[in-house]
C-alpha cells in the first residue's frame, strides 16, 4: 500500500502516525514539492487536486488525509481506532471536521504563512487558530481524549497542526488541556515524530 507523501506537511503525517501506532505498513512515496511534482501528470493523475496525501492500495485511491484516516482504519485498524458505533462514528466525525476545517484555517494556516510564505491572512489566521484551540481545551478539561472515550483517529487528525503550531508563531502555551493530551498522544506505544514535533523526552 502507499502513500504519497511529503515529510514536512501535517496532512501527511496524520496518516503516517495512525498507521505507525495502528502498526499498519505503509510505503512512502517521496513527493518533491521543490520540483513541482504535486503539480505532475503522474500525481494528477491519482489526485486531481494536486495534493498529498494520496493512499493507493491495489485499485483503491484516496485523497484528504481524514478519508485516508477512516479507510485505514476501518479496513486495517480494527474498531479501537474507528469504532463500529453509529454515535461513536459521529463523535469521532466531529473532530475530522475540525480538522480540515478550523485547524486547516488556523494554526495550520498560521504555520504556511511563517514556515512556507504562503500569501495568507496572517492576523485572521491567529484569530481563528486561538479560538479554536481554546474549544479544544474547554473540551479537554472533561475528557481525556477527543472522542470516543480512547485514542480513535480523532487524535490522528487533530493532533499534528496543534503539536506544529508553534512553527506559525502560535501560542499554545495557555492551553494546559491540550498540553496533557499532547503528552497522552506521545506516550502511545509506536508514536512517531516529524520535523517539528519531537518524540517524548
Ligand atoms: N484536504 C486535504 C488537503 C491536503 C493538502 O492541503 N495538502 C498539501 C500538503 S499538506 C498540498 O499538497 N498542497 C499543495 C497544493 O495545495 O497545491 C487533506 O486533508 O489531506
């Protein structure tokens, strides 16, 4: 099975994290974004977006790193990442939203326009990633994971542009919720780093 993949992209690592703690083997196929490849015929071709992640497994291909997150699981992750559950299903629906939606538009947003130069709303990007991730706190002043009551792929979805938020000059040091959760993700038996979220000291 693989994965088109870039090491520096959140996106990407939300599916390589999952896979690595659900112990799901994965091929990475480098895509070189210095040499425009996500703009190619071949990558196109798979993904008419232009856009990594793209997961091929045989005839199967997916593009959006929280699709890719739901077809691993519930194909190969078994029902502690994706739970069978109508209602748990929604719950965990939830914060895949989130994910591409207002941490995509915040501290993800924030982090393009520091690390990569991306010609974006800088202040409105600060704006939102503070309003969002206080919900996140607020939510995790009650419970000890996003959804589902254990580690679902919620965490996967969510957690990389919150754990990289620094990189776009976010504060995230207010937030001690989501300092505690960071902490549970990264004790979880085969988490792995990126560049710019380490491993637990
Ligand atoms: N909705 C997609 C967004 C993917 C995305 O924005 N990927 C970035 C890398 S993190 C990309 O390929 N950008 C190139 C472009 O948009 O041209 C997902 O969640 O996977």
């Amino acid at each position: 099975m693989k994965l088109y993949d870039l090491a520096v992209s959140g996106n990407c690592y939300k599916v390589r994290l999952f896979a690595a703690l659900a112990q799901i083997e994965l091929e990475l196929v480098a895509v070189d974004f210095s040499r425009n490849e996500h703009k190619s015929e071949a990558i196109f071709s798979l993904n008419p977006w232009g856009q990594v992640p793209i997961l091929q497994d045989d005839a199967l291909v997916l593009r959006d790193a929280q699709a890719i997150l739901v077809y691993l699981a519930g194909r190969y992750g078994g029902e502690a990442w994706w739970p069978g559950e109508a209602h748990l299903q929604g719950q965990v629906m939830q914060w895949l939203s989130v994910a591409a939606n207002e941490i995509q538009h915040g501290p993800s947003a924030a982090r393009l326009i520091k690390k990569f130069g991306a010609n974006l709303d800088a202040p409105l990007a600060l704006r939102r990633s503070e309003h969002i991730l206080g919900l996140i706190d607020e939510h995790l002043a009650t419970h000890q994971w996003l959804a589902a009551g254990r580690p679902t792929i919620a965490e996967c979805a969510v957690f990389p542009y919150v754990a990289l938020a620094w990189e776009g000059d976010v504060d995230i040091s207010p937030y001690q919720n989501i300092a505690a959760w960071i902490a549970r993700i990264k004790a979880l038996p085969g988490f792995i780093a990126m560049p710019g979220v380490e491993l637990a000291s």
